[in-house]
C-alpha cells in the first residue's frame, strides 16, 4: 500500500495522530523523516514508546528515509510519513520520494512566523518550500485532524 498520509507536524507522535489520523488511515505504520530526531536519543526514544500492538515506528533521517520508501521496504504497510518541517518534505521529494499531496498539520508559532490557521504557522522560508512543493504538483493541504475540511493553503495564504 504504502503512504496514506504524508504530513508536516512538528510535534510528531502524538494524540491527533495516533486517536485520528491512524484509525481514519488504518495506518500500521509511522515513518518520521527527521534528521533532527533520528540523531537525538531522547526524542527518538519518546516516539519509539509510542508503538503499540499493530502499530510501528520507524525514525530516519531523510535521505534514509527516501532510499528505504522508494526501495519499496514499506510496500506492505500502511504508511504515515511524517516531517517535523517544510524543508524535510521539500528535501524528500527533491530526492525522489513522490507524493500527491501534503498535509500541513502543526508548525508552531515562533519569532519570525506569522499564524494562517490555529495551528499553522509559515515564515518566509516555509512558504518558498511549498510553493516549491505545489509546482512539483503535490496538493498541499492544511488539515489539523480527519474531521476538518481539507483546505488549500494558497486560498488560505491569500486571506491572509
């Protein structure tokens, strides 16, 4: 099966993911695409608990990440493929890594960004990663959880 969800949260693991997006998926297996996490022990370690009967979880870095996707390694699954930032998605698919569409769930707020949904914030930089993405042709979408509508960030960055 492979990817049923490609999404950009910098939380990573955690309740919107494992009560919503794995049972609206029937997800079995997370994939995190973060360099940062990969090479942190405790962070690794706390999404590593997050595993459960039926439910697996892998963290690479992104290079690794893609090489093992597009080997097919993950064929048999169904795969949440999570990035921690715009950047880790628009790297992935720069590898190779094809998607038809991202799902922007978290950035945070932080100096230097500015808010274009509850839970979404972009700076200068992010925007440049998804346009990026969107003129690769992957839809990039802003969905918190599986009851939201799906909504195109471009409509949402034009209100803005």
């Amino acid at each position: 099966m492979g990817i049923v969800l490609a999404r950009v949260d910098n939380r990573y693991v955690h309740g919107q993911i494992l009560e919503g997006w794995i049972p609206y998926t029937k997800a079995t297996y997370i994939v995190i695409a973060s360099d940062a996490v990969a090479r942190n022990p405790i962070q690794r370690m706390a999404m590593e608990t997050c595993a459960t009967c039926g439910l697996n979880i892998q963290i690479l870095e992104v290079e690794d990440a893609v090489k093992r996707l597009m080997a097919g390694e993950f064929d048999k699954w169904r795969v949440i493929l999570l990035f921690g930032t715009t950047e880790e998605a628009l790297r992935a698919v720069e590898l190779g890594l094809r998607i038809e569409e991202l799902n922007i769930g978290n950035i945070h707020f932080c100096a230097g960004k500015f808010q274009i949904a509850p839970s979404v914030s972009v700076d200068t930089e992010d925007l440049e990663n998804l346009k990026a993405l969107s003129e690769k042709g992957i839809r990039v979408v802003i969905r918190c959880v599986p009851s939201d509508p799906s909504r195109n960030i471009w409509e949402v960055v034009k209100r803005e």
